[in-house]
C-alpha cells in the first residue's frame, strides 16, 4: 500500500483506512473472543483481509 504524507500528516485515504480496520475489529466478535490485544487483533485481521 502506497502511503501519501504531507507534512507528516495522515493522508485521507489513510486515516479511511484506520476507520475501516477499527471499525472491523470492534464489531466482530472473533477477534474480541480469540486475541487479547490490538496488535493481535491486527494481525488477524491483516491474516482475514489483506494477505490471503
């Protein structure tokens, strides 16, 4: 993924990107059932949604 910085700011895209992650993860309970943190739960959903 191409990141866009400005000025050491978050691009829009990128901050869609955050909310879209966030939003994923706070509202399917797999990852609140199955990881007990937020790194972990990343990496699940980076598992589930980007790598496969």
């Amino acid at each position: 993924m191409m990141r866009t910085r400005n000025q050491g700011n978050v691009s829009v895209k990128d901050e869609n990107m955050y909310v879209k992650i966030k939003h994923d993860i706070e509202n399917d309970t797999y990852y609140q059932q199955n990881f007990s943190n937020d790194g972990e739960k990343f990496v699940a959903w980076y598992l589930r949604n980007i790598h496969s």
